[in-house]
C-alpha cells in the first residue's frame, strides 16, 4: 500500500478518460471539491463503464482522494504525478470505535463482500486503507482475533492479518466546512501526510484550532494537528476525516 504491490501486480489507475471527467468535475465546482453526489454519480458512472463492469468496483472514496491530491499539488503550483493519482486512489478513512467482524465463512475461509464499509490499519506502513472483503478469520495465543483483509484497490499478494480490535474499524466520511465547529483539540481524526515517495492517511490529534471566517472557498480555518505514527506537527487546513 502507497508502493507497488510486492508481487509486482500493477496498482490501481484511473483511466484517461475517467481523469478527464474528474477533471472537468473539478473544473465546474472552480476548483473545490465537488459534493458529495457528484463524487458517488462519478464512481458509480465509472464502475459501469465497459472497461470497468464485472471487473473493477470504483469506490467513492477513492475518487475523493484524487480530488484532495489535485487540490494539494494545486496549492503547491503544481499538478499531481500519475504515481500519487495512483497512490491516493485507494487511501482510507477512520473511526476510533473498534468492531468486532464476522463477514468471513462459519469455517473461517471464503471471499464474502463487506456488509458494512470498515477500513483497516497496515503493519507495513501504519496507514489506513479501505477494506474490499475478509478473507478468513483466527484467533492467536494471546486470545485476540485476527481477520485477513483485502484491500480495496489492491491484488491477493497484499492482503494481511490484521488485529480486530485494533486495526479493524468501520469508516467515516470526510469532514464537511459547516462540521469544523464540532472540532475540537484532543479529537482523533485521520489526515493525510505526503512524504517524498508516498502520500497517505494516518492517525492524529487536533493539538489546536485557529477560527477563521469562512468564504465561498469554505472553511479557511486552520488546524494544528500531531500525527500518532510519528509525532509530527503540522498547520492544515480542514482536509481531513472525522472520527465517530
């Protein structure tokens, strides 16, 4: 996840022509992220498609986080690499209430689509991905459960067990401008981080919250947010997920 699968299996890319509808989406909404219809209209057009039916699912989600990486690398004056579109595609979202899962077969083997949307947490880079199908279920010597997961977006040679209780969680949506009142410091959210050769979304803390007006770009407000992983502080703005 956020590299090239180990297998070396291709990663996850929009097509051109899907990039060229996400990029006139972006285009009408001058230059914010379109609403959240738009956003689902875009995956479920994209899902149906005759490159994409039957074959690959198109998650809402994914489509966001391209739109966020577009909103950043134009804040940096540049344009996103294909390398991040492909990175992004297939970030993930959090919440901090932990749930137990029992998608797998009574034998503990067997695909089954996810009932309910969960993300789940990487023992490779800590981050956070959404989560396509539990594969199987186990429970280890120290008595907790365990789930192996696929990951949306990803092939079989990433999926991994995963720790139910700490790195199983069902997922939230993102924070909307008119929700930035209800954060606060102390408050779990899920922020994105871009380092030099890979950009995803990890755990943090809202340390601090400077008010600002909001204009019709939405909220200027500015957040000084810690991330879990490593204790990095960073200022951001209001582009990242809400916890439960």
């Amino acid at each position: 996840m956020g590299r090239p699968p180990a297998g070396g299996a291709p990663v996850f890319r929009f097509l051109p022509k899907e990039v060229l509808a996400m990029e006139k989406a972006l285009e009408d909404a001058k230059g914010v992220t379109p609403s959240r219809e738009v956003v689902h209209a875009l995956a479920d057009m994209f899902s149906a498609s005759p490159e994409r039916a039957g074959k690959v699912s198109i998650q809402w989600k994914q489509i966001w986080n391209w739109f966020q990486n577009r909103r950043h690398a134009a804040r940096r004056g540049g344009k996103p690499t294909e390398k991040q579109d492909e990175i992004l595609a297939s970030d993930a979202s959090i919440s901090k209430r932990p749930l137990a899962v029992s998608a797998a077969t009574s034998g503990g083997k067997g695909v089954e689509p996810v009932k309910m949307e969960f993300e789940a947490k990487s023992s490779r880079d800590a981050a956070w991905y959404d989560v396509h199908s539990f594969l199987a279920h186990r429970m280890v010597d120290s008595g907790d459960p365990e789930v192996r997961v696929r990951f949306a977006g990803f092939g079989p040679e990433e999926d991994e067990w995963v720790n139910v209780r700490s790195a199983v969680r069902q997922r939230s949506l993102p924070c909307e401008a008119a929700e930035c009142v209800a954060v606060l410091p102390g408050d779990l959210i899920l922020c994105f981080q871009e380092g030099n050769d890979q950009a995803l979304y990890y755990d943090a803390y809202i340390k601090e919250v400077e008010r600002r007006r909001h204009d019709v770009r939405g909220c200027r407000c500015r957040f000084l947010v810690q991330y879990e992983h490593d204790g990095s502080l960073v200022s951001a703005l209001l582009c990242f997920w809400l916890c439960d």
